[in-house]
C-alpha cells in the first residue's frame, strides 16, 4: 500500500508525495499524521530546561551524560541530564501522567542536586 498526498511548500507551491512509509517527526501535534489520518495515539510529552553552570561543574560532563529513572522522575520515561556547549539541559516525559511534567522535572533536578551537588536552582 503507498499512501499519496499534498503538502504546501512556503505556502506558495503544492508537491505531491507517493511513499510506502511516512515518518511524522514533527511534534505531538503532528500535521503529518493529522494529514494521512493516522487516528487518536498516545503522545509523550517532555519537559527540558537549559541551565547555566560554572565551567568547574560542566567539566565534570565533558564525556558524560546522566538518565534518571523511578516514579518521582517520571513514571514510563526518564529523567536526563546532557552537556551542552555551555550549559546543560535537564529534562524528563511521561505519557501516562502529563500534568504531573513539572513534578517530574522538579525531581530530576533534585536528583542531580543531591548526586552531584550541582545548584541547579
């Protein structure tokens, strides 16, 4: 089975695709798969802070990165912690508990405080 349909180019030319597969990396939101109806599906949602740290704390991630798991960072996902180029990003998702994203975030910030002494505040 191909799937075929239009997509908008700049809002300005009209292209028309014919694939066997359809990959809809764009977000919860998704317009492709609002596009091919691909139905309801469950989403993850994420939550991701860049914070700032003294060059003496971000030397500790120069080849290391931290995953966090257990119900208080998040219940199906994980927590993180990636070096960046001056600065790290702490995050964590879920899919089953979405309004609990800033809890989960709160703990996987707690986390990295308590395992690294990192002032993440």
């Amino acid at each position: 089975m191909s799937l075929v349909f239009t997509w908008p180019f700049a809002d300005i030319r009209w292209f028309v695709f014919q694939v066997d597969v359809v990959i809809g990396a764009d977000g919860a939101n998704s317009r492709v798969a609002k596009e091919i109806d691909a139905g309801e599906y469950d989403y993850a949602i994420a939550f991701q802070e860049r914070i700032r740290i003294p060059d003496e704390k971000m030397d500790y991630y120069k080849d290391l990165a931290e995953m966090y798991v257990g119900d208080d960072v998040s219940p199906d996902f994980y927590g993180w912690v990636f070096p960046k180029y001056d600065h790290v990003a702490v995050g964590t998702g879920t899919v089953v508990n979405k309004t609990a994203i800033k809890q989960y975030q709160q703990a996987t910030r707690d986390r990295s405080k308590v395992r690294h002494k990192l002032l993440l505040n």
